[in-house]
C-alpha cells in the first residue's frame, strides 16, 4: 500500500499529478496539449480567412489599361508638354542679324554769315547796351533848345518844329531808349553813342544830346521845319 502522496506510473509512462490533500485527482496533461494546438490552429485559420477576403479586394489595374481609362487633366498635360520641351522636342528658333547698320547723326547747323553793317539785326546786337537811370525833365529840356535854336537864327516857328519833332520821336526825355532799334536820347541819335562825338556825357546830359541833334538836322534838312516834314512824310528823320 502506498501512503497517497507517491507519484505513480501511467499506462502512457506519463506521470500523474499528485492528489491534493482534498482528494480530488488533477485533469491529465493530454487535455492542456490540445487546446493549445486547436488555439493555434484557429488562429492559423482566422488570419488565412482573412488574408483570402483580402487579396482579390486589392488589386492593381494594367498601366495601359488605365491610361486610357483615366484622361490627363489640365495639370497634367501641361506637366508633359514642359518635359517634351526640356527634352529637347522645342522647336530652335534662329535669329537674323542684320548686315548692316544705319545709325542716325545729328547734323550740326551752320552758323549763319555775319550780316552786314547797318542792318536792322547789327542795330539789335547794340541792345545789349542799357542806359543809366536818370529822371528826365522835358520842360527844361525845351527850355535849353529854345535858348540853342534863337542862337542859330531860327524864329519861334521853327522852334515850334523842334518841338513837334522831338516830342513824336521821344517826348523830349533824356533817357528814351528804343531796345529794337537802338535809338537814344532826345534826338532818337542811332546808335546813341554818335552823340559822344559832342561830349563823354551824352547818356545824361540834355544839352550834349540838344547840341548833338540840331547839327544833324542843319546838316541834313537845313531846319527843324525841314526835318518835321521828313517825319511827317515817312515817320521818321
């Protein structure tokens, strides 16, 4: 007899496990083998399952077949006419030059001849020239011819002339100054400085310009009567 707590042989040569002190024996080992083979085989079969119902869901189309399936887009077609031209399908474009060229010159103007002495534009140049301020006094300037015009021998009508001359051609004052003509003084003398031939002070002084312009008339018209009808005929003297 044996105690209850030896171990003993199996018909298969495998040992029991002992009895508890309960004495309720253990379930055999053969049980523990199987469910793990069927646990294993079960999941062997799931993921075969599975991987079954997958693989005809994922499928890959032919190239060809969806190319012509599938149109380009916009982007798309835009994208392979840039590669088309990078790789060299662009047309070359050749550019012309020309032979020869015609390059336009400016020409440089010729200066006009030198005009001559005594015509209008000479007399311009002379306007450069500005006379000196001075306050003009035609009453005193009359005043000094009168005395001049009885010293000649001429009477109080040809002193009437005078003074209907010299008032048209500059109301008897000392600075009139004609800028397009060039004309000065009291007598209108052309240019003005013909009166410096009477006294270096012919830009102000009445009596030089007087004296300057009663020798032009009696030289060229006799009288001052003489020279206002000159005038009066053709506006000047």
């Amino acid at each position: 007899m044996t105690s209850g707590n030896e171990i003993l042989p199996s018909r298969a040569g495998v040992a029991t496990q002992t009895v508890r002190r309960s004495g309720r024996a253990a379930p055999p080992s053969r049980w523990s083998r199987r469910r793990g083979v069927l646990a294993v085989f079960s999941v062997v079969a799931t993921a075969g399952f599975v991987a079954a119902t997958l693989v005809p869901l994922v499928s890959f189309p032919d190239p060809a077949e969806a190319a012509q399936l599938d149109p380009l887009s916009l982007y798309a077609s835009a994208v392979e006419d840039a590669q088309r031209y990078q790789a060299g399908d662009a047309p070359v474009v050749e550019l012309e030059r020309a032979s020869e060229y015609t390059v336009y010159v400016k020409p440089t103007p010729t200066p006009p001849p030198p005009l001559p002495t005594g015509s209008s534009s000479s007399k311009r140049s002379s306007s450069s020239w500005q006379p000196p301020f001075v306050s003009p006094n035609p009453g005193s300037a009359q005043a000094i011819a009168y005395d001049m015009v009885t010293a000649r021998g001429w009477g109080d009508s040809e002193f009437a002339c005078l003074v209907a001359l010299w008032k048209k051609e500059s109301g008897w004052r000392v600075n009139a100054y004609n800028a397009s003509s060039g004309a000065y003084g009291i007598p209108q003398a052309l240019p003005g400085r013909k009166m410096s031939s009477v006294g270096s002070d012919w830009e102000t002084n009445p009596a030089t310009q007087i004296t300057w312009g009663l020798k032009y008339i009696q030289g060229r018209y006799g009288t001052p009567c003489g020279a206002w009808g000159k005038s009066q005929r053709s506006g000047w003297y």
